[in-house]
C-alpha cells in the first residue's frame, strides 16, 4: 500500500494479530482476527481490544486521528494472512453501512494495488459481482 | 500495464497473544458474517490468487 502502516504482531497460529494506533487520544490497542467460516472462508473482523472484557469493540469512535494508517494495517495484516493461506477467502462487512460504505471507498481508493494480488468481489441484494 | 506487488510485511510473534488463539473475540461479528454467508452463497473463485 502507498500509504504507511504500523507495525503488528501475530500468534503461533497467524490467525490473530495485534498492533498499536499511536494518535491524539494516546495508545490504543487494536486487533485483527481472522475466524473460519464455511469452506475456505474466513471472517475478518477488527476493532479496538477491551482487555476487561476480553474482546473486540468496533463500535467505539476512536478519533486518533490516524485512521487511514490503521486501515492501511489492517489491509497489510489480510495481505499477509492470504499470502500465508492461499487457498483461503476472506470476508468482510463493516459493523454500519457507514463503516460498509468507508471499507468499500477504501478498497476502491487502493483497487489497483490490491487487485495485483488478489479477486475482489462485493454482495449486493444476494448477489456477488467482481470490483 | 503491468502490476508490481509491493513486499509484504512479516509480523513478529507475540506470545502472550498465543491465550486468545482459537477464541472467537467478536461473536456477534462472526454470528452476523454467518448469517450474511449464509442468505449469499460464495462466489466462485479464480484459482489465480487468493481472494478478498
């Protein structure tokens, strides 16, 4: 990706991964975990970690200010994932049509790029159609 | 014209990560991907890569 992204971190497993969001609000942990679906398919879903109650929150409003870097992460962290896996497809949907319709801006922004290495496709109405 | 893959970044293991491998950490997220996945069968992919 053109843009910079943060460094992250995985497990044994490289099905979860962990980095920082350094920004106006301080240090936020974030975490990107990839969950098996059907098939080859797996669930990507991302978000600030709660430590207390040992889980992902992607309805909190961050603000640090650095969204863009966090995406281009976690973009980075999937190209990773898939580059690791590749007999493995990866789904994803944001927790609002605005977060659906920001992550598909985003992927549109940078499809060149991500088309080099991947198919791109989205669902509309129960139907897929290639980006 | 022609696509240039840029490297990949390798991340470094974190072994205090290692406790919440294999626990599902958004359930309702997974439950919702469930049931998109569910009402949508998935597409049929080109072998050439992996997909997103």
């Amino acid at each position: 990706m053109d843009q910079p992204h943060y460094e992250f971190e995985t497990t044994v497993s490289g099905h979860l991964f962990s980095f920082i969001s350094e920004g106006e609000q301080g240090s936020i942990e974030k975490r990107v975990q990839f969950s098996p679906m059907r098939g080859n398919v797996f669930n990507l879903a991302f978000g600030d970690w709660n430590e207390l109650e040992g889980k992902i929150d992607d309805m909190v409003v961050t603000n640090n200010g650095d969204m863009e870097q966090v995406l281009a992460t976690v973009i980075e962290i999937t190209r990773f994932f898939l580059s690791e896996n590749i007999k493995i497809s990866v789904f994803l949907t944001g927790s609002t049509p605005a977060r659906t319709r920001l992550y598909q801006m985003i992927i549109n922004k940078n499809l060149d790029i991500i088309k080099a290495d991947f198919d791109v496709a989205a669902s509309r109405n129960g139907h897929w159609r290639s980006f | 014209m022609k696509k240039v893959t840029t490297p990949i970044s390798a991340p470094k293991h974190n072994p205090s990560l290692d406790k919440w491998d294999g626990v599902d950490l958004f359930p309702e997220k997974t439950a919702k991907a469930r049931e998109i996945l569910a009402k949508t069968p998935w597409p049929p992919r080109d072998e050439k890569s992996s997909s997103i």
